[in-house]
C-alpha cells in the first residue's frame, strides 16, 4: 500500500516540515520504498517531481527538504508497489489538463477488476489501476460538464464517481486542480486544519518541532490531509469509510456525507 | 526570444555537460532569464523541471547539474518572455498526454494572430502562443491518427501542421514522444551527432572540457539540437528555414527536405 499526503491553503505555504515527517515513511517508519512523487501547484502552474528511488534518500526529496516552494494546493505519495512495476511512469501523482487547469492525482489503495472503458482521451501511460481510475474519472467529468464547473458541481461529481470506483477495492485518493483539493476515503485518512493561534507541532516520525506562531500570519489556514497522523500534537480527524471532502482555502468545507460503504 | 536544447541519444545518456552550457545563456553569455524548464524521458515516464528563475542561479538547475538523470530523450528551454507574464503555467517545455504517450513541447520564436479553433482537448493552461501552438498540434494529430502512428508517419504528419503554423512568425521548437524526437526551425536550429570514435568537446559558452572518450561505449549514438552551436570543436549542421527532421536513437533520419518558407 502507499500513503497520501496534501496540503491545501488560504496563502501559498512551505510545506517542508509535514513532507520531511512524511518521507521518514519511505524507508525509516515505513516500508513505502517504491518511489514516490510530488506536485506543488504555483497558480495555475505545476511542479511535478517524481522519483523511482525511496523518498526518504532521493536527491530530489533531497531538494524538496531544502528549497521553500512555497503553494497553496500540494499533493504528495509514496509508494509501495501493489500493482505495476517500479518505474517512473508509475509513480504518483499523475497529472492531466482538462479544460485549461491542470489536475493532479494519488491514490492509495488496490482496485479489483476496474478496467472501465476508456475513449481516446485520457489513457495511461503506465500501468497501475490508480492512473486507470484517474483517467476514467477525468473523462467522466468532461462528459458531465462543459466547461470548468464551480467547486460545488465537482464536489458533487466527483462523489458519485467515487461511490462508483470504491466498490471496486480500497480507493483512498487526493484529487486538485490547483482551487480546491477533494480528499475520499475507503480505510485510511485524515486531517487537521492548522490557524490562529498557532501552536508549536512535533512530528510523529522523526524528532522535529516547528512554532508555526512564528512562521505565520493571524489570517493563514492550512488544512493537512494523511493517511495517518503527521503530528503527535495536533488534532486529527478521521474520515468515515466512503467519505469525499473538499477543502478551499485551507478549510473542509463539507459536513460529514453519508457513509457509502 | 528564447533557446532551445534537446538530446536523442540510443542508450540513455547524461545530459549535464551539454546543459552546463546551454544554461549559461540564461544570465551569463545570454539574458533568458525569464524562467526555464527541462523534461527528461525515462521509457514511458517522464521528469519535468520548469521553474520561473533563471537557469544560472536556480535551486533546480542546480540540482539537474549535480544529479546525473540518464534519458535517451531530453527538452530544455529557457525563456526570454515575449508573450505571456513570467509564471510557472508559462514555461516550457509543455506536456499533454495522448494515445497513452507523454508528449513534451517547446518552442522559440513568436507567433502573431494565430489564434486556431481549440476543441474541448487540449486547452492551454497558460496564455502562451507556444502553448497554444502544440494544444493545436496535438489536437490536429488526434484527429489525423485512431492511435500512435509509425514514427514514419508522424514525421509526415507534423511537416504539414508545421507548415500550416510557420506563416504566423518564428516557429523553431522541439517536440518528443520519448520514441523519437522533432525539431522544426524556422530561423535558428543546428544539431550535431555524437558517435564513435568520440572526442573531446569543449563549451562554447564556459570553460568546460569532456572526453567523451572516456564517458561512453563504441555503440552509443548521442544527437544534440540546440538554437546555436553549444561547443567550439564539433561540427554543427543548420537546419534550413522550414526544415523539419526527426531524430531517432541518435541519429537524424530525415533527409533535406524542401524549403518551405
């Protein structure tokens, strides 16, 4: 299995200290050694760094850990080879463009018999049942909507196509296309929203602290979304088994849904 | 204007000498300093670095210097803006998806009032004449082929879009598949193909030597396409304007084609 990591933000925001707790996993607490990825959106532009070596060594986590990209929509995985091969073109996130806005997608999970059929656009490149639902539901949703729908249409979208993937196996997924970050859940996720006043957090995987009092400003919010808590301090909320979020500006917006399964 | 660089080489093959150079035209020995990028194939998968400061001095480029990623197909770009502000969405090289391949795009030159009917797919994210010259491309190669044609016939296929957009101005630019990779020049484009028995090379742009002697194996096959000659010792062959050729396991494969403009 893999584990999820995003941030999502009211001000572009560093997201070093959750990432370095985050890649202890790819090798040090965890055992997710199969590459790994991250993409940090810059308004509608993207950084996209992936990497078929464990995150926790990479020259290029190496970079991450040292140069302050600073962004209001990230989205982070490692992995564990459930399905496909490690190779570059099987590591998370994924990306595509639809309606001018790029979109950005890691799942955590393992999907049974999924093999939707695809039309011409939007195929995989490689070879894992994420990147195939990923497809699936990026040419679901340019069949629904003509154009870039408000976040609320997407909201409701992507929940009905979610509810019809999970069945499917285990179908954790961070999903954003730089506004506004979906997060569902089958088994494993979580999240807390950091804001004033802030206090000072320790990571749960290495020996660290930060004050974010010192780092932030009254009106900064940061919402940040785990497989598993990053923090040994902060308040953690599990989603419910079946459960699609959205968060804008550093917060959840949507009340607890019905559980689906 | 802006430059462009790309390899095509047989076995994979470290692109750094020839991008320690070419990145010097980015503040140094040139002023494109208004942001770069670089993609490197690996198989199907693709690394992609963009980044909106200059090549010389950017955490990221330097990263690119000392991290030997191996690609048997590579594109750089750095950007001296002349259409669209300097932001992320506004660096080359581009990417899109189709027929289940990556596709990476950049371009030199400026092109007026071309302004061609985009379809729901392939919008451009960014407001850049070059973005929108390769939505258009590979728009126009999704309705010319069911699914990924011979190289043969992609190379035919892309003489005739090329020549359908070089009218509107200057449209040297690079495009890769990470099977093959075209070049189109309008104005300024040279290659050079490296092979055995290999020699040193020495940059025109910083006083940096190789052997490759020492570096490679008697079957390596490495072609370098670059805006402007990148060493001092090799030879280096220029496209003539309208020119489109394809170069595959490092080697040019197209003859001299007609003139066109």
């Amino acid at each position: 299995m893999c584990q999820l990591l995003g941030m999502n933000c009211n001000t572009p925001t560093d997201v070093r200290f959750s990432f370095s707790g985050f890649a202890q996993r790819a090798g040090n607490t965890g055992d997710h050694t199969d590459g790994w990825g991250i993409a940090f959106f810059e308004e509608k532009g993207l950084r996209l760094f992936v990497d078929h070596q464990r995150a926790v060594t990479s020259p290029v986590a190496q970079l991450i850990r040292e140069y302050p990209i600073k962004s209001c929509n990230v989205i982070a995985h490692i992995r564990k080879a459930t399905q496909g091969v490690t190779s570059l073109q099987n590591c998370h996130p994924f990306v595509r463009e639809l309606w001018g806005r790029n979109w950005v997608f890691a799942h955590n999970g393992d999907l049974k018999q999924f093999a939707p059929k695809l039309h011409a656009h939007f195929q995989p490149v490689g070879d894992t049942d994420s990147e195939r639902a990923f497809c699936w539901i990026m040419q679901e949703l340019s069949k629904s909507h003509a154009g870039l729908p408000s976040i609320q249409e997407l909201t409701h979208t992507l929940r009905e196509l979610a509810a019809r993937i999970a069945p499917h196996g285990t179908f954790n997924f961070l999903l954003s296309n730089g506004e506004a970050l979906w997060a569902h859940a089958t088994t494993a996720l979580c999240y807390t929203e950091r804001r004033y006043p802030f206090t000072q957090a320790h990571l749960a995987d290495e020996d660290l602290s930060v004050d974010f009092a010192s780092e932030t400003t009254p009106n900064d919010k940061v919402a940040i979304i785990v497989t598993a808590p990053l923090t040994k301090n902060e308040e953690w909320t599990h989603f419910r088994s079946g459960e699609l979020k959205v968060f804008v500006d550093g917060v959840c917006l949507s009340p607890p849904s019905p559980v689906q399964s």
